[in-house]
C-alpha cells in the first residue's frame, strides 16, 4: 500500500522530533501530496510557492467575520501547512536539499503569518479596535520569529547529536556571512536576498545559544564532527523531554489559538497569548536547554579525557 505508515516514517526528520498532529495528520497528508508532487515532477521549492499563496489567501479570508468565509480559510491554512509538511517530505524523497531551500521555506511560513496578522488587525480596527494593535501585531510578530527559530535550531541540534543527521542543517553566522559576501546582487540577487533574510535568522537562533554551539563545536574540533555513542546517548536522555517545550513554541499550537481566537474570542488575545505565554516558556525552554548543554560539554570534556 502506497500510504503505509513505514512510507510515511521514512519521510520523518526523526520518531522522537516529530509532534502528534504530525504523526496523525500532516505527515500522512503531506506524504500524499509529495507523493503527487513527485508524479507530477514538483521540485520542493515549488510546492512551497504553492503552499504560500494558499496561505496568504487563507490570511485575506480571516479579515471577514463571516463563519462560513472563516472555515474556507481555516482548510486554506491547513492545507498550505500540510504542502509546507510535504515540501520536506519530498526533499527527502527525492533527496533535493539546498540551503536556499531551507530558508526560502521559513520565508514562505512568514509571508503566510504576516499576511494573517495584518487582516487580522485589518479587521480588529474596522470593529472598533484602536490601530495601536498593528504595533502589538509587529512585536508578537517579532516573538513568533524568535520562538519558531529557537525551536528550530534545537531540533537540528538534537537531530546531530541524537541520530547524526541534519549536520547541514547547523549553519555558522560567519559561514553564512562568506557566503552572502561573495555572492553578487547582479547575478544572484535572489540567492543573496534569502541570505539577508537567513543572517538575521541565524544571529537570532545564536543570540540565545552560546552552550550549545560551544559543545557542537568541541564536537567538530575533537572527534571530527562524529558524536560518540556515549554522548548521543547522554544527550538523548536529558533533551528528550524537553522536545515537546520546543513543539509548543512551532506552528501547531498557535494555529490552534488562532483559530479560536477567530470565531470565539477577541483577536487581541491571540497575540497577548504570544507574547505572554510563548515568550514566557521560550524564556524557560533556552534557559533549561543552555544548562543542560553546559553539563553535557563538561560531561563530554571529562569523559574524553578518560578515553
């Protein structure tokens, strides 16, 4: 059977990373749509195009308090987050991966994020509400980007140490800075705008990061970039329950406040509850995941001058 749920793990970035309404329904979802895509010979970057105007469209449709416009644009989001599952499911698949894709993949999740917050606010203002929510929109929009970088960077992290993969992934501000040096606006002026955009991205991820990149790179300069059994095994243990921290802060669980936020409650509350509560546990989730980063480095220096 062509959607058998070891197709779909296969397509998994790892068991441990993946959330429960991936596993039950993007994943499986997304896994469909690569697979046509693949038929239908889509490259990733172009099922992520598709993905963002199905999300923009589904932004535009939330500035209407109309139940019935509502719920097409609650499919539309939907459906543009399962073609954002799907894109990864293909590079996968198809084993097309590219930096530039990575980022022209987190840009796609902005444009359809901004395009929801600016109708929302759209419509908040045309309801009575003061236009002051446009700045409370910019700096929630502002947190949403740290929260989903953090996120992010933690699980490539995890993904190294715990399963050896996503080492592409890791990206080095001054790497990234080589590279969008040498590149020219003339003759790659797309590639170096993405690079733009991926340098402030990745001073954000390193900001709130400093014991992990310090263990990554011992990892590099002592045992050539090869995680030891021992300390995958270490970090396993003491990063695994802090997984779920991390999804709280991705896609999922503000689709979920959002929707509510819709039909039932005042819009302003959806962005209180990013600013407040995600802020309040991305606070949490670096702190507790820099300590136990710090232990691990000093765990891996005493262990290998043991070996």
């Amino acid at each position: 059977m062509l959607l058998n749920s070891s197709n779909i793990r296969s397509t998994y970035k790892s068991e441990d990373t993946e959330e429960i309404l991936d596993k039950l329904f993007y994943r499986p979802v997304g896994y469909g749509l690569a697979v046509i895509s693949k038929k239908l010979g889509f490259t990733p970057n172009v099922v992520t195009f598709i993905s963002i105007i199905f999300g923009v469209t589904a932004g535009h449709l939330f500035f209407y308090r109309d139940v019935k416009i509502n719920l097409i644009g609650v499919f539309l989001l939907v459906f543009a987050e399962s073609l954002d599952a799907a894109d990864g499911q293909l590079a996968r698949m198809t084993n097309i991966h590219s930096r530039y894709g990575k980022i022209f993949d987190g840009v796609a999740g902005n444009l359809m994020f901004i395009s929801i917050y600016l109708h929302l606010c759209a419509r908040y203002v045309i309801e009575g509400g003061t236009p002051w929510i446009f700045a409370i929109a910019a700096i929630s929009g502002l947190s949403h980007s740290f929260q989903s970088a953090m996120s992010e960077y933690y699980r490539n992290f995890y993904l190294y140490f715990v399963t050896g993969k996503n080492i592409g992934q890791i990206d080095e501000l001054e790497d990234v800075l080589k590279t969008y040096n040498k590149l020219s606006w003339f003759k790659d002026f797309a590639k170096k705008i993405l690079l733009r955009l991926y340098i402030n991205y990745t001073r954000q991820q390193q900001a709130l990061s400093k014991s992990i990149r310090k263990l990554y790179r011992y990892i590099k300069d002592n045992f050539n970039g090869v995680v030891p059994a021992w300390l995958s095994q270490e970090y396993r243990k003491y990063n695994k329950p802090m997984i779920k921290y991390g999804s709280i802060l991705t896609t999922n669980t503000r689709m979920i406040v959002l929707f509510i936020t819709i039909f039932w409650a005042n819009i302003l509350y959806y962005f209180l509850f990013e600013l407040i509560v995600l802020n309040l546990l991305l606070v949490y989730y670096s702190i507790k995941e820099e300590k136990i980063s710090a232990y691990l480095l000093r765990f891996a220096k005493d262990k290998g001058k043991g070996n």
